[in-house]
C-alpha cells in the first residue's frame, strides 16, 4: 500500500512537471556514461533489512553516470603501477572506496551519492531489481571469471546502467547512516563505514535489490568484491 501510495504521489509530480523525465531534449552524455534526469523517486523499502527503512520519496538533480562500473584497464590509466591478470582487462577493477574516490577525482568525476545510485538502479516505478520486480538469475554475473556486462540477458537499468546487480558490490559517496524517519538506532551509524550497494557474485537474491544498503571501512575491501562507476555533474 505505501508503495502504491507513494507512485501515485510521483506520478502527480510527474504529470504536473516536478520531475523530468528523458526526452529529444536530454543533453548527451559523455561516452561511457548515462543521462538520469532529475527530480523524485521511490526510495528504500519496507520489507527489507531494517536500514532500507522507510519507503520514501527522494530526488535528485539531473547527472551522468557510468554505464558500466569501472574495469581493470581504465583503472590502470589512472594508476600505472595497478596489475591484474592478463584478460581481465574488462573485468570489474576491486579498490578501496579511498582509491575509487581519487580515481573519481582524476576522471573529473566523482561517486554517486546513495540517492544518485538507487535512482540510476531502480528508476521511478519502485522496481526490487534493475531490470523489473521479478528474479532471474540469467540476469545477474554469478562468476568472476566473466567480464562486466557479460550476464545472458545483458538487463539494463531504466536509464541503460548495466550490472547494477550482481557482479561486484558498487561505492557510494555516502556514510552509512540512518534514512530520515528510521527510529531505530545502531551503533554502526556516523562517519565511520562508507556504504556499498549492488550485492555480489556469492550475495542472494536478497543482496542485490535495488534498496539493500551494506557497509565498510573506506580504507579496505574487507575481502569483499567492491568496484564502483562514477558521476559527473551536469553543468
């Protein structure tokens, strides 16, 4: 019901002109990048972990963002001295959210805020998954072996992301911290774990919703699969 609720809300906003969306007129991206437009869409969930509460409205201006998360090859661009096995040039580059944030940096970009990245990821429909409501594990990269983008049904996002889902966890720029309206408390929230989203190869179903937040030091990987795509601003 509130999700209903809260479409039915967006779709006036959306009817009256509050929120953009793409057009003949949408300024063209760089390459290897997206267009979202800006204005509001459904945000986090009320089923799911606790921190994905509540479900609610939430914008954003219109920005860029990579259609694909960052690979080994143009990370190695930024950092001469970065290796990685032969033939993995493609594959999803794993750092630190202190090595993606200067790599951001250099490409003149930046990371996505949470809010940035589950737009991207879900659209405006208050999707569970990138490419609709419906799991389906063709659409999903379950091995490392594969290349970004290389899941069978090769899904997009509403705004033509792929690989949101699955693959390798994805940096935001954000701390992890409690949605407004969230009441209840944990001592994991503050500026103290940055927070990732997209789930991973060895993740559920479950992990890679469009909304599931999960949180860890900027300085490491914790041993697990994080890449990260980034943003630019529209000036």
């Amino acid at each position: 019901m509130m999700r209903m609720y809260l479409f039915l809300i967006l779709t006036t906003f959306i009817t009256a002109g509050f929120t953009a969306e793409p057009g003949a007129s949408d300024p063209v991206p760089p390459e290897g990048m997206v267009y979202v437009p800006a204005g509001s869409f459904i945000m986090g969930s009320n089923y799911g972990d606790a921190d994905e509460a509540p479900e609610h409205l939430a914008e954003t201006k219109a920005f860029f963002i990579d259609k694909y998360e960052v690979s080994h090859a143009e990370y190695a661009k930024f950092d001469p001295g970065h290796t990685y096995p032969k033939g993995l040039e493609n594959h999803a580059v794993q750092v630190t959210w202190e090595q993606a944030k200067a790599y951001a940096e250099w490409a003149g970009k930046r990371l996505p805020t949470e809010k940035e990245w589950e737009k991207a990821a879900r659209g405006t429909d208050g999707r569970i998954f990138p490419w609709g409501d419906t799991y389906d594990a063709t659409y999903v990269i379950w091995d490392q072996r594969y290349p970004r983008g290389s899941a069978i049904a090769k899904p997009e996002s509403p705004y033509g992301c792929i690989g949101m889902a699955g693959g390798v966890w994805e940096w935001t720029a954000d701390w992890y911290n409690a949605y407004p309206g969230n009441p209840i408390a944990s001592d994991l929230y503050g500026e103290k774990y940055k927070v990732i989203r997209g789930g991973s190869n060895f993740n559920s179903y479950a992990h890679i919703r469009t909304t599931h937040r999960y949180y860890i030091l900027p300085n490491t990987t914790g041993n697990y699969q994080i890449g990260f795509r980034c943003v630019k601003d529209i000036e």
